[in-house]
C-alpha cells in the first residue's frame, strides 16, 4: 500500500512531459511488482547482476534502465533487453555497447553522462570530453547505438543553489550540443537529472527524465 500511494503521489505532482524511472535498486521484487501493479513500467538499477536477476523473474513488459556506472565486459550481459543506458562516460565503453548491440541485432540508446558535480569522485565526461567524443571519427561509425540524451547528477549537497547551476550547466550543454551535432536528430532530447532529494529543482531547470529511489520505495539500507 505504502508504495502505490508514495508513486501515486509522486505521479500526480510530475508534469506530463517527464518520466519517471523508479529506482528500485537493492528492493526486493515483491517491493516492485507492488509499483508494476499500480502501473509504473519503468525501473533503473544501478548494478548490472541485480537487474539481470530482476529482469529474469519479473513481468517481461517492464522497461529496464541502468543508472549506475557500466564496465564494459558487464555490457553483454543486458544488451538484449536494456532500454536506456544512463551513464555513458567514455568511447571505449560505447564501443563495447555497439559490438553487443550487434550481436543482439538491436539499437541501444544510450545517454551520456557529464561531470557537473563539484565533487572529484563521480563520474562522467568534461564538457570538452564530450565534444570530442561527439566529434570523433570513431563515434560516426557505431551505428547500433543512438545517444538520445545526457544524464547528470548533482553534488550531495544542502547548497540549493549550488546544485541548480550544476543543473542549468547540464541544460545548457544540452541546448549546445542539440545545434552543434543533433540538429537534424529529434531523438537527442532526454535530460536525466534529479533524485529524490532535487527532483524539484531538475525538474525547474528543464529535466524530462527523473530517476527516483527512496520517494517511492523507502530508505535504502
Ligand atoms: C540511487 C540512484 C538514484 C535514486 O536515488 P534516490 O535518492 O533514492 O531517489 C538516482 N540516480 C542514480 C544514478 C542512483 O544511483
């Protein structure tokens, strides 16, 4: 019951133009299909075996997302069922996505995360890395993968402010990066920012994808 209200609550206050992926790492299924139930799809993990494991016992329908860092010998493992890979940080690991995608005959979407937190120890790319991924010769030619969007999170921080310009950075290069290298390409258009914590304030500086965990399902462990 709990977790129907919580995502009932949550739906009723998100605008029609975003998504929300519940976050439903270390939950168990039970938790989940409570939330599938209701009529949330889409589910993000974070750990590559825990959303195998979850997409081997639950409802074929649910769209799976990974949020969380990817290595590239772990990309075989979903590359015949993952809807959205969110934190994309280099070339090396989009090309290892493009040799599974071919293997499984598919197209993968991917985002690209970018560094915007002040924080040393998060990944993702620089604003100048991604230009010269976007840019490169090698990019062009993986054509099992389509980057649909970029994805970034904030510095763990109670500085509101800090945390809305790291968002309005990430909404800007996206507005870039749309002229400079997707112009003809409608599908560059997902902003994964906000949690929990900042949806609010992601959701205000022009997120369209919200990745929410403990709102819905309770504090993690
Ligand atoms: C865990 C996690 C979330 C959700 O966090 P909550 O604070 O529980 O909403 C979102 N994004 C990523 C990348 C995560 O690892």
């Amino acid at each position: 019951m709990e977790i129907s209200n919580n995502l009932n609550k949550l739906l009723k206050e998100l605008p029609s133009n975003v998504k929300l992926i519940a976050v439903s790492k270390t939950k168990p299924n039970q938790d989940i299909l409570e939330a599938y139930h209701a009529g949330q799809k889409v589910f993000g993990e974070n750990k590559v075996q825990e959303l195998v494991s979850k997409y081997e016992q639950l409802p074929k329908d649910i769209e799976w997302h990974l949020i969380g860092h990817l290595q590239r010998n772990k990309v075989k493992y979903i590359a015949g069922f993952i809807e959205l890979i969110h934190a994309v940080d280099s070339l090396k690991l989009l090309k290892a996505i493009n040799k599974e995608a071919v293997k499984n005959n598919r197209l993968i979407n991917c985002l690209l995360q970018i560094h915007i937190a002040s924080e040393e120890t998060k990944f993702g790319l620089s604003i100048e890395e991604v230009a010269g991924l976007l840019k490169s010769e090698e990019f062009t030619q993986l054509n099992n993968i389509r980057i649909t969007g970029l994805m970034g999170m904030a510095t763990f921080t109670e500085d509101v402010s800090l945390i809305r310009n790291e968002f309005k950075t990430l909404v800007k290069l996206h507005k870039d990066l749309k002229n400079d290298y997707f112009i003809d390409n409608p599908e560059f258009k997902e902003i994964s920012l906000g949690m929990s914590n900042d949806y609010n304030i992601a959701i205000e500086e022009g997120s369209n994808m919200v990745r929410i965990g403990s709102l819905i399902f309770g504090e993690r462990n």
